[in-house]
C-alpha cells in the first residue's frame, strides 16, 4: 500500500511538474508577441522622425568659424541696440530643427526675435563640436541637452541659459512660454 501511494505521488508530482513546463513557453510566446509588437512601434517612430527631420530646414553649419561669426554677432547686436540668442544644437537635432521651424513659421515670434536678437545657431555635432565656444558658456549642452539657448547681451556678456524642455508642449512647443522666454530676455527687458 505504501508502494502505491508513493508510485501515485510521484506520478501526481510528474503530472503536475510536466504540466507547468508547458505553460512557460505559452508565456515566453506572448513575451516574444509583445517584444515584436513594441519593435514595430519603435521602428515606426522612427521612420517618422526621420521623414519629419528630412523635410525640415538645417540651420547649423558645422564648417562655420563659431567664434568669428557670434563676434560678428555681438558687434551688429551693439549696433543695433539687440541681444544676441545662441540656439545652440546640430541638424542631427529633432527638437533643434522643431524650435526653429516653429519661430520661423510663427510671425508672432518671427517679430519677437527679429525686433530684439540677432540670432545665431551654434553646431554641435561629431563634425563640430565648437569646444572652445561651449567652454565659454560653461557647457550648457553637456547639463541640459539640445536644443540649448545662451543669450548674450550687445556687448557679448553671458546673461541667461535656458534649457528648452521648459518650452515643450506634446511634440512641439509652447507659443506663451516660448513668448515668455524671448520676451523676457530681449534687450529692453534684460
């Protein structure tokens, strides 16, 4: 009797154990859906940040003498009684070639800047990193990310860095913060 029971166990045991490894490849199966499924949704993003990032204007120039160009800047904002922005970033940049589509496409802040900055758009870049003019602003890029803005004033002094995911909004930007920001850093407000 106890030889039958001890037979019933294990074989209920078996049973049981056998059963259970064939679950877990059911599981693996879904998990394997699943990573597939989220392949297809990436890949899908970014097939359309690249058609997006195709179709829009590329600001930087890596072949430009950076520091010539904002010295260059800074004595035409004296002139003119204007700060200079620094957008700082690369055409390797969605977010970069998002903000400046979106204030050249927006004639409320296409005047904002145009009234008030001469505007400049640094290369950062593996062609270009311009280390020595970021070394000038303390690296911003390095802190925040890119885009990144440095706004100097008529005589070339640093007054404000900001960072952009402040201006964010869903996949763009934001027309009152980014109103806000130029507003507050143009030069009869600085």
């Amino acid at each position: 009797m106890k030889k039958l029971m001890l037979t019933a166990f294990i074989g209920l045991s078996f049973l049981g154990f056998s059963q259970d490894l064939k679950v877990e490849p059911n599981v693996r199966e879904k998990d394997k859906t699943l990573l597939v499924k989220t392949d297809h949704a990436e890949l899908d993003a970014k097939k359309k940040a690249a058609e997006e990032k195709a179709k829009l204007p590329k600001p930087y120039n890596p072949k430009a003498n950076a520091e010539e160009d904002i010295q260059q800047l800074i004595s035409k904002a004296r002139k003119e009684g204007k700060n200079v922005m620094i957008q700082a970033g690369g055409n390797w940049c969605i977010w970069c070639l998002r903000f400046n589509q979106y204030v050249q496409t927006t004639p409320e802040l296409k005047k904002i800047v145009d009234e008030n900055f001469v505007y400049y758009h640094l290369n950062y870049s593996p062609d270009n990193k311009n280390e020595k003019v970021f070394s000038q602003y303390g690296n911003p890029g390095e802190k925040f990310g890119y885009p990144v803005f440095i706004v100097l004033d008529g005589n070339g002094k640093m007054i404000h860095v900001q960072q952009s995911d402040v201006l964010e909004e869903g996949k763009g930007y934001s027309l009152d913060k980014t109103k806000e920001f130029f507003n507050k850093w143009s030069p009869s407000k600085s």
